[in-house]
C-alpha cells in the first residue's frame, strides 16, 4: 500500500513542494508566517480551479487555451451587469458564468470530438474569437469594487482558519474532479482514451462523446473561473485573465498530469499550481524580476515534459524487453 502511494506521480511534486517550502524558510523564516502563505494560496486558487478542469483534456491528449478568455469575458460580463444594474445576485452570476462557460465549451468539444480537429488549432482560435468579443465589448471600461456587491469582495478576502476561501473552493473542486477521475466510468474512459485512442474506440468506449463532455465541462469550469476572478481582484477590463491559460497548463505538467496522455490527476494539477505559484513568490522574495519569472515558469514546463517523455521510453522499453524475453 506504502509503496503504491510513492510510486504515484504527485508524491515527487509534492516531496518538491515541501523542499522547498522548508529551503525558502530556513533562508527567510517570514516566508512562512501566516501572510505569506495566504498569499501564495490565494495566488494559487484561479490556477488550481482552471487546472482540474483542464486536466481531464490533457489526460485524453487535447488541451483548452481558450480558458482565460473565457473568464476574463465572464468576470466583465458580471462586473458590468452589476454596474448596470446596482448590483447582481448571486444566482444570476453564477447562471451567466455557467452559460457562457458552456457555449464556449460546446463550440471546442464539437469541432474538436465531430470534426476532428486539433484542440491546439481551435483553441487558439476560440481564445482570440472570445477575446475579441471581449475587447469589444469592454471597450475602455473598467469595472471597479465600488460598482459590485459587497458580497463579492467578502468571498475574495474571506477565509476560514486562516485558509483563504478562494483556495478551498478550488480544493474542493479538484477533490471532486480527482474522485470523478477514478470512480466513474467517465473518468476511467479519460484515461483509457488518453492511452490509447483507437483501442478505446474498439472495445466500445464512446470517444467523441467523452471528449465533447470534457470539453463542456471544461468551458462551465473555466465560466465559473471568471466568478473566482471576480472575487479575487473586484476589478475587471479588457485584460482580464490575460496569459493565464499557460500557467494553468503548466500546472497540470509539472503536477504530473502527463501531456502524453493516460496519466495524472486534478490532485496532482492543484498541488502544481502551488508549487508553481511558490516559486514564483519566491523568486519575487529574492528580487528576481519578473520576466525571470515567466522565464522559470517555461523552463519548468519544458522539464516536466522532458521528464514525461523519459520515463514514457523507459516505460516502453521496459515492455518491449519483457515481450522479447524467452518464455
């Protein structure tokens, strides 16, 4: 039981975290006071919550970079409605976010599931077709605190036990997405899909629907996003979530969500999403600029998925040499 837990993927991210976090302390113990780690996790929540959604993608090979366009447009979508009209409830947030979020992953999942197109190739254009929608609609407005209800600035700055509430919500989620992921027969298609996806098709899995509700639900995620963005800045433009789709990406790589396909978890993606929002802060702590940072954050992706790729063709090999060993 011990051993199949280290052998798991998320056990080395996590065993990095940790190092890290202990390193980072014994050089600034003010590192782990109670501010520092409730920045680092709400830094980290928009991040994870994206990344447990995108995970089931790059579990079946696709990936979704129209993410952060869609949650900038919902988080402008709610501020300006509420500007508008003096305020906004929370069902109706939460119904326009789950709208548009869906339209959005309705559009990816049937030109990528019946159409067969590359996500990659759709996904960058949804990104800049949803941002440009964006832009044209925002225009020059920006959306400040003063014009949203206070209950939207009380969910980014509350917290329980000193956790911010941003950060559970997003826990939350990728436990749900991770028992999903293991315990139903959806989530088990994902991985056999990501394997191996004629094979799949053969013994009856129904791929194009598993990757058309994937996508779908990936959308409705990403819509819900824009709520979690909302509430962490009550402020909203037409940057809005700008760039933030490869760092989603990246967090599920180096959580050990393989891009290959077949492997990884929403744990493993919410325990890379802080990793990588800690090294962030601290490169930030020793006064790295921040084009270093982004710079770092690519450099560990590439690695991530050097490393995937390695262990991959050991793997391979390893089969190939049990199958050519004399019986």
């Amino acid at each position: 039981m011990i051993g199949r837990v280290l052998r798991t993927r998320e056990v080395p991210v996590l065993g990095a975290l940790v190092v890290l976090v202990l390193l980072t302390a014994i050089l600034n113990p003010a590192f782990l006071s109670g501010d520092g780690i409730k920045a680092i996790l709400i830094e980290s929540a928009l991040i994870a919550f994206l990344a447990a959604g995108q995970a089931n993608l790059i579990i079946m090979r696709h990936i979704d970079l129209s993410v952060s366009s869609t949650a900038g447009l919902v988080s402008f979508l709610i501020g300006n409605y509420s500007m508008n009209n003096l305020g906004i409830s929370f069902p109706l947030a939460l119904g326009i976010a789950i709208g548009v979020g869906a339209a959005v992953g309705v559009l990816n999942g049937a030109l990528v599931a019946y159409l067969k197109l590359p996500s990659l190739v759709v996904t960058i254009g949804t990104l800049y077709l949803v941002r440009g929608i964006f832009y044209y609609l925002a225009g020059g407005t920006t959306i400040t605190a003063d014009t949203l209800p206070t209950w939207i600035s009380e969910i980014g700055a509350g917290s329980i036990m000193g956790v911010p509430d941003l950060f559970i919500i997003a826990v939350v989620l990728c436990v749900v997405m991770a028992l999903v992921q293991r315990y139903t027969h959806w989530g088990r298609d994902l991985y056999a899909i990501g394997s191996n996806p004629p094979a799949a098709a053969r013994v009856g899995i129904p791929v194009a629907h598993r990757e058309f509700s994937a996508f779908v639900l990936n959308g409705i995620i990403a819509g819900l996003a824009g709520l979690i963005l909302l509430f962490r800045f009550s402020f909203a433009d037409a940057t809005a979530g700008l760039g933030i789709e490869l760092y989603v990406v990246a967090a599920c790589v180096i959580g050990g969500v393989a891009i290959a396909g077949g492997v990884g978890s929403a744990i493993g993606a919410l325990i890379g999403a802080v990793l990588l929002q800690t090294i962030t802060f601290v490169l930030g702590a020793l006064g790295v600029s921040q084009f270093w940072q982004q710079a770092v954050a690519g450099a560990l992706l590439v690695l991530a998925i050097a490393f995937d790729r390695i262990v991959a063709l050991r793997s391979r090999q390893r089969v190939n040499r049990l199958a050519e060993a004399p019986v």
